[in-house]
C-alpha cells in the first residue's frame, strides 16, 4: 500500500503529541482525587493537602509533571460540566461616539443616534455602520449638507487626525477603527479585572465584528460580584454639588404636583414628597436622606416627564445621584445628591486613576488613596481652587462615594475616597480603579450560571451517555461485521484519544453538547466503516479474493465517504460561523471528529487491515448470522413513489398548519428574558408555583408579566422562565427578579433558607441550579443568525451536490429532502411542545440540532446518489427506473445499519444524557427517522422524476433492460 509508511509517522507523532497534552489532565486530576479522598467535604482541609501534594512531581523521563503546571495546561471544561459564569458584555458604542464628537449636542447628531439606538435592536449590522446610515439619511432629508469632519461633529480635538476637509469615508473609516481600538481597550481593562478576580482557566474573548466581549469563568459562583466587577466603567468623576437651599423650591412645587399629577408620575396622589425626604435627619452636603424604601417611589418622581418640565432654570441639567451605600450613622436609608450638570452632562474632572490603593484616616476608617493621571490632574487643580469651602462629589459610574468641602486647592492630583468601607468593598474599588476605566458603560446582555452540584450531575450524565452509547457501538458492529468490525473498534478508540488531544492542545472547551459531537462523531466513524465494509461484502459476493475485495471495496467507498463527510463539515462550519457558546463547541468538536475519522477510519484502518492481510492471514467482514442479511433484497421504490409523495403531504400540510395554528415554544434565546432551574427538596406542582409568581411579577402599569413554571427532569425540580423586565439588563433588575422569585417560593423552600443560599444552591440547598438572561438585542441576533445558518447550509449542500454530481435534479432532490425533514421536524415541536415532559423551545439549540440533521440527513442521500452516479457509467441498459431501484437497494445494508446505530447512540444520549440535551436529541431522532426516508423516498423520487424524459414500462429494476437508455443522460 503506498504512503503506509508516512501514515504510521504520522499516527505515532500525533499520538505522541495528543499522549503529551492529555498527561496534565491526568495528573491534575490524580492529585485532585488523592486530596478529596483525605479531606472528604472539608474545603479547608482539601487547600491543605493539594499544597501538600503540589510539592509532589512526577518524572516520566520525557517530561515531568508538577501540579500547578498541569493545572493550568489541563482540558478546560466548559460551564455545563463544571458550573461557574458566563456573560456577554456590550459596550455601549453611543458612549463612544459621542465620546469622539467631544459630547457634542448637535440635533442632527443627536437625532442620528437617537434613530440608531432604535434600528439597532433588530440589526445584525454594527453599530457604528448604522450610525452612519442614519446619519447620511437624516442629514440628506433636512437638506443641511452637514459633513463628519464638522467641528461639531468629529472634527474636533478629540480626533486629531480628522481635519476640516477630510472626506467622509475617510472619517469613517478613522472613525471605525478608533471605536475598535477602544474595544480591544475595554477587552484589555476586562481580562484584567478577571485576573484580579481569582477566575481559574477564565475564557475572555472578543466577539468579532460587535462591541461585545464574552466571558467564560468556571468555578466562579458570585454572580452579583462578577457582573458588578465587569459592568463598571471605573468611570471616576468629579462633580459640583448643589446644596438644599438651591433645590428647596423646586422640592416644594413638586410636592404639590405629586397630590395633583401623582398617577401620571407612577406614585399614588397621596404620596407626601417632602415627607419623604427626611431633610431633618439630613447630615451631608445631599439634598435628602430617603428610606430605602422608597428610593424607587423618589426616582420615579424625580424622573417624571412632569417633574422634568417644571424644573426651573438653575436646576435645568441637574442630576440625581444616589449615596454609594447607606451611611453608618443610618443604615435604613440612602442619601441623594444633586449634582449641577451641564448642556452635555460633561463632568468638570474625568481622569483615569493610575494607581490606587488602600489607607485609614485619622480615625482609622477604610479610605482608597490615588493618584490621577496627568490631565485629570489639572482639571481637579482647576476644579478645587474654583470651589474652595464647598463641596464636591466623587462619583463612581453615577454613585457618589463621599461629597466633603474643599478644604483647599489640590495641585498634585492626589486625592482620597472615603466612603463608609468595608476591607473587602475597598479592596474591590481598588481592584477596578487599578485595573483601568472602560472607554465606556458596558452592560451584560446575555448571562448564564450553572452551579457546581449541576455541572458534577452534567458530568456524571454525559459520561454515562458516552459510555454507553460507545459500548452499543462496540458490540454491534463487532457482531454484524466480525473481525473487521475489530479493527473498526480500534480505529475509533485512536480517533477518541486523538478528538481529546486535539482540543486539549488547542486549548478548546469541552461542553456538554461537545460530548454530545464526540458521540455523534463516532456514529459517522460507523458510517464510514460501514460504507466500506459493505462494499467490501459485494466485492466478496462477486467472487474475488479477501485481499482484492478489501482492495476495490475501499476504492469503491472513497467517493461515497469523502462526499458525506464533506457536507456534514459544511454544515458543522455553518453551525460554527453561525452559533455562540456552547454550539460552537458542538460544530467544533463535530468538525474534528470528522477530520479525524478520515485519518483513523479510512487511512490508519487501512493501513491496519492491509498490513494482516499481507501477511496471508484472513479478516472476516460478516458474522453466520449477519452473512445474508439485505444481500438478495430488492424493493420496487420508484413504483411505490406516489404513495410515499401522499405520505409526506400529508404530513407537511398537517405539519404547516399546526406551524400556522399552534406556532411553537420560543426559548429566550429568541424573544429575550430570564431562566432560572430552581431545586426544591421535595417535590413541587408547576402549575401552583406558576400561579404564585404570576402575581408577583407585574409591571408598574399593573400588568402582568409572562411567566412559565414546567417540571424541569425530576419533580422536585422547576424551569421559570419570565420576561419580567426584559428591557432593563442592570445588575439591578437581576436582584430584583430574584428578591421576587425568593418571595414567590419562599414557602416552598427549607425553614430558614436565606436569599443568598436560594440563589448560589449547592447539592446541601435548595434554591437556583443555574440562571440565564438573553438581553432583546442578542436575541435578535440569534434569531437572525439561526435563519441564515440554516438557509446557507441549504445553498451551500446545493452547490455542492450540483458541482459533485453535475446534475441540478439531484442537488434539487437533496434540498427538497431536507425541507421535508425540516417541515416535519419543525411540525413536532409545534404539535408535542405542550405535552412532552421535557424541553421543547425552539432556539439556538434547536437549530443546531435541525442542521446536524441536515448534515446527517444529506449523508444517507450521497450515498445513494453516488450508486446511481456509479451505475449511471456501469448499467446503461436498465431503464432510469430499474437503475434507481437497484441503486437503493443495493445501499440498504449501508442505510439501515446506520441509522440504526445513529438512532441507538442518540437514545442512549436522550435517556442518560440529562435533562438540557433530551430537547435536542428528540429533534435528532425524529430527524433521523425521516432523513433516512427522505433520503430514498424524496430526494431519489424527486431526482427521478425530474430526469426521466418520458413514460416507462410499469416493469422496474433487475428484469429491466432496455426500454429507457441511458447513454443519453
């Protein structure tokens, strides 16, 4: 055999180099073990004994193994394995631009971006691209002739490099690469506020094309620290204050409007507004020292469209900024400033810190010392000297921290924050001062957390899964081939320990779904040994020796091979180019896995089976009891079409309408919201606890917001799912759906369960499992993606059927298949999602399951194909209808052996796999069933009917010899 000499190199160095990356996983996990088997449940105890051991190393004479360095090199998990955060951040692009136009508040500027804030929410373009758009369109329908090198545009000192003449696409083009050299600041300040953190094996990447960064921390469990760490801008301010006296008269009037106007205003009319202020028990330079209570009835007053009209002309761009936290002297309130703003609410000193740390006042009080870099110095130079024996607030990210008197000017740019600290809130603010500002605000669109006690479960699950499914593999086809179907085994253990090595050594993520590839590509690994096996069977069945007959059947299989495994990689790309989080994971490990059964499966196997063969020794490829098995099997296929075309009509009519009539779950990864999988220690009725949130979760207009309780796997297990403000993506809005979720299940929990222990549940708590939040505008972006990746796997399985096969009635046939499939698998999930005990939401899981379908689906109807393509040059007298009967007959073998261990290894994942995949490989078996049909019943009749040129005889297949020639076609 020729180059097997450079295959068995290239096997023993890669397996080499997979042995190398996979040994520190090993090691770690050794270690790992040894100190839980001594320290039992005791972390403390546990840290002891891994430092213990971390001073053990292990010399295997190529390399020696040390724990802390084989921790870090260890296979990263992904959050659904070993629970920890993940969160999408934005950066908010309009703080950018009006960074760059130096706040300008120029209306057409001011109205470009007001429109692109709107357009960008069902937008897959960027923001800066609709900026533009917006802009050109506006400016074009005022007629103002308004350039973007405009002084009150971007030709300012901001963008030096913008002069008075530039053209416009030359400032956008500057323009563009400025708001992405500020991202990739912002992604810089995030990696290294996570390092402050702790994270271990932290994932931090950039989404390309968006202001969206994407963090991946597993182990982390503080949910609320993470996100208020990454979330603040470290936007550090100086402001001046403006006192009570200043605002006492427009308190009064509003006091008055409030009684007269108080609904408009969201508060009831008997709502005493001075009351609430408690100007008696005021101590600092705030205008009002309110209950926590009643911050919100405050804001809501404050931020009224009434309220904002009366303001008088002193306090025009005045705003309301909250205490940091509440004072020490009073802990049941916060105290409110006001702070005297500007036309473009500019703060007088914006400078980031260089360096912070923390001190202790004369009164030994936790304080933060910094020192502000050289510009911020100035202006707080400037600032100080201007307001001598009056106060000025330091802000943080729109809360002010301490608001004393300016004793005198300050010119060295040193200054202190104290703001009631504890150590550890005053290592935190050091930690994001030190770690840099952020160019701008960001907020978490999209947030996943999985507890430690669920990814262990996920663990256990997926392995169970893998384990089984791979043993199923295992005995059958070692049954239905015998000897051969050993070295089939061997093949795809190497192609496992390659799968693993491979993503270790490329530093890859494994998730759940990315086991759910693993086992999925062992399934295609089958595929291919059995496309070879097969043909090697007819070989032997044609009377040639063993050797010649594994010669030509791996010849002959290499064209069938090659063209399934190529669509199924296309659309594994797709899925890829298309998908975020976890489906990424899955497409990546699916294309591996296909790369590499096209090395072990077809070249090492090979290799392996030649190398036996030559040595004169023999290699059954059947079983007694598998010998005959579909080996004289013919059916009449192309006769029995017009039923099969009833069939499926009648199941997509009944499907579409139901699409029409019923229409489907929508997951929040289409229409936004949150998710919570909550766990109770007894088992619980969804439909009572549906009914206790429902009243709890209304909007301030008094509606009521959507909310879902569904079983969740077991009973004592519940999916919430709530669109409650669905707009607002604070930090603040989490605490609040979770203080009201607390509450709604509060008497269904353990006595004594506190708010903390209900949102970070452990295997010891009942409570929150894991959580998800989909902000509107990312969800729109996965809707939009998951259409295009399904309608671009369509168009490119066309083309390539087309250019393979040069005839468009097969790429037809093919794509048409796969629209049946879709169609009925779509209709499923609409008639069922009510009824079944398990997810069926359509989202971006969905999709990926619908396009490995497709991949899968293309697979059975290549191989078909290819043997009407083979016996299109070989058998010219049958007619076109004998040739397509004998063409897929011949393939049934292949089909049913297939399907049938792809349809095993799926069950095995939906029954042991858990609860988040049974949704996915439901779709995979009712996608699998019908593509296997479809493949034979659709894309071949359609090919038939659509290449024949005229009636044929009612005879078909083998007896057929001459009515309809094919030297024509």
């Amino acid at each position: 055999m020729q180059g097997k000499g450079l295959i068995t190199i290239v096997a023993i160095v890669l397996g080499l180099i997979c042995l190398n990356e996979l040994l520190p996983t090993w090691y770690a996990s050794k270690i790992e073990k040894q100190a839980t088997a001594i320290a039992g449940d005791n972390p403390e105890k546990y840290q002891k004994e891994i430092t213990r051991l971390s001073k053990d190393t292990l010399n295997l004479g190529f390399t020696k193994l040390y724990y802390s360095k084989a921790k870090d090199k260890e296979m990263k998990l992904g959050l659904d394995l070993k629970g920890g955060i993940n969160v999408l951040l934005e950066i908010n692009q309009r703080d950018l631009v009006n960074d760059l136009t130096n706040y300008s508040t120029n209306p057409i500027l001011i109205e470009a971006l007001n429109k692109t804030d709107e357009v960008q929410k069902n937008s897959t373009k960027s923001y800066i691209d609709n900026f533009f758009d917006q802009f050109d369109a506006i400016n074009k329908a005022k007629g103002t002739n308004l350039k973007l090198a405009d002084p009150e545009i971007f030709g300012n000192t901001t963008l030096s490099e913008v002069k008075y003449n530039t053209p416009d696409d030359q400032v956008k083009s500057i323009v563009k690469r400025k708001i992405d050299a500020s991202v990739g600041t912002a992604f810089e300040v995030i990696r290294t506020r996570i390092d402050k953190l702790g994270a271990i094996q932290p994932n931090v990447q950039r989404v390309p094309g968006t202001a969206r960064i994407s963090v991946e921390m597993p182990g982390m469990k503080d949910i609320d620290k993470v996100k208020k760490m990454l979330q603040t801008s470290a936007k550090l301010q100086f402001w001046e204050v403006q006192q009570v006296p200043e605002m006492a008269p427009y308190f009064q009037t509003l006091t008055s409007i409030v009684a007269a106007k108080g609904d408009s205003m969201g508060v009831a009319k008997t709502t005493n507004f001075m009351n609430l202020l408690h100007l008696d028990k005021l101590r600092t330079n705030g205008v009002a020292n309110v209950k926590l209570s009643d911050t919100a009835a405050v804001n809501k007053i404050l931020n009224s469209k009434v309220a904002q009209s009366l303001r008088p002309a002193n306090i025009k761009y005045t705003q309301f900024m909250w205490g940091y936290k509440p004072e020490a002297t009073d802990s049941e309130s916060l105290v409110l400033y006001a702070i005297r703003g500007n036309i473009n609410q500019k703060a007088p000193v914006d400078g980031a810190v260089e360096t912070a740390n923390i001190s202790y006042d004369e009164l030994s009080r936790v304080v933060v010392d910094m020192q502000m870099d050289s510009k911020g110095a100035k202006e707080w130079k400037t600032l100080t000297e201007k307001n001598v024996g009056k106060p000025v607030a330091v802000t943080l990210d729109g809360r002010v921290y301490t608001a004393p008197n300016v004793v005198g000017a300050i010119p060295n740019g040193r200054t202190q924050i104290s703001g009631n600290f504890s150590q550890e809130e005053a290592k935190e603010l050091v930690d994001v001062l030190g770690a840099g500002k952020l160019p701008a605000g960001a907020k978490v669109v999209q947030a996943t957390v999985v507890g430690p006690s669920l990814g262990q479960e996920a663990i256990d699950s997926g392995l169970m899964s893998f384990l089984i499914a791979f043993a199923i593999i295992i005995v059958y086809i070692i049954f239905y081939y015998g000897g051969a179907g050993v070295y089939a085994v061997i093949a795809m253990v190497i192609n496992l320990f390659y799968i693993f090595g491979i993503m270790d050594s490329g530093d890859f993520t494994l998730t759940l779904p990315g086991i759910a590839g693993i086992v999925l590509t062992m399934a295609v690994a089958v595929d291919t040994n059995v496309i070879i096996y097969e043909r090697t069977k007819e070989e032997l069945f044609a009377g040639k020796s063993i050797l010649e007959a594994y010669k030509d059947g791996f010849k002959h299989a290499l064209n069938a091979i090659i063209d399934g495994h190529t669509t199924t990689f296309l659309t594994a790309v797709v899925l890829f180019f298309f998908g975020t989080g976890p489906i990424k994971g899955f497409a990546l490990t699916l294309m591996i896995g296909i790369a590499m059964t096209l090395f072990t499966s077809v070249l090492l196997s090979r290799v392996m089976i030649f190398s036996r063969l030559n040595k004169g020794k023999g290699l059954s490829v059947w079983t007694p009891a598998t010998k005959n098995l579909f080996r004289n099997t013919w059916i009449d296929f192309i006769g029995k079409r017009k039923y099969a075309y009833i069939i499926s009509a009648v199941l997509t009519i009944v499907c579409i309408i139901s699409i029409a009539t019923h229409g489907f779950k929508y997951g929040i990864d289409f229409t936004g919201g949150r998710n919570y999988v909550v766990r109770f220690d007894k088992d619980v009725k969804a439909e009572d606890i549906e009914e206790k949130l429902v009243a709890l979760f209304k909007t301030e207009d008094g509606k009521n917001s959507s909310v879902e309780a569904k079983t969740y796997g077991n009973n004592n297990q519940l999916k919430i799912s709530t669109d409650y403000l669905i707009e607002d993506e604070s930090l603040k809005a989490d605490q609040i759906i979770e203080q009201k979720l607390f509450e709604g299940l509060k008497s269904n929990l353990p006595a004594g369960t506190t708010l903390q222990e209900f949102k970070s549940a452990d295997k010891d708590h009942a409570g929150i499992i894991s959580s998800e939040k989909v902000g509107p505008s990312v969800a729109d972006d996965i809707q939009i993606h998951g259409i295009y990746a399904v309608v671009a796997a369509l168009a490119m399985i066309f083309i390539y059927i087309l250019v393979r096969f040069r005839k468009w009635q097969f790429s037809l046939g093919a794509v048409a298949a796969l629209f049946h499939d879709a169609v009925i698998i779509l209709g499923a999930y609409s008639l069922l999602h009510k009824y079944m005990p398990f997810n069926m939401e359509i989202n971006q899981d969905f999709i990926a399951a619908i396009l490995t379908v497709l991949g899968y689906s293309i697979n059975d109807t290549v191989i078909i194909f290819d043997r009407i393509r083979e016996y299109l040059r070989e058998k010219k007298s049958l007619t076109l209808a004998g040739l397509f009967d004998d063409s897929i007959s011949s393939t049934l073998g292949r089909t049913f052996n297939t399907s049938f261990t792809t349809i095993l290894v799926i069950l095995a994942i939906f029954i042991f796999g858990g609860d988040n995949l049974r949704g996915f490989m439901f779709a995979m078996l009712i996608g699998i069933g019908f593509g296997t049909y479809s493949s034979i019943f659709v894309a071949s009749a359609i090919a038939y009917d659509f290449l024949k040129t005229g009636k044929e005889d009612e005879v078909h297949g083998k007896s057929t010899t001459n009515k309809e020639v094919l030297a024509s076609k």
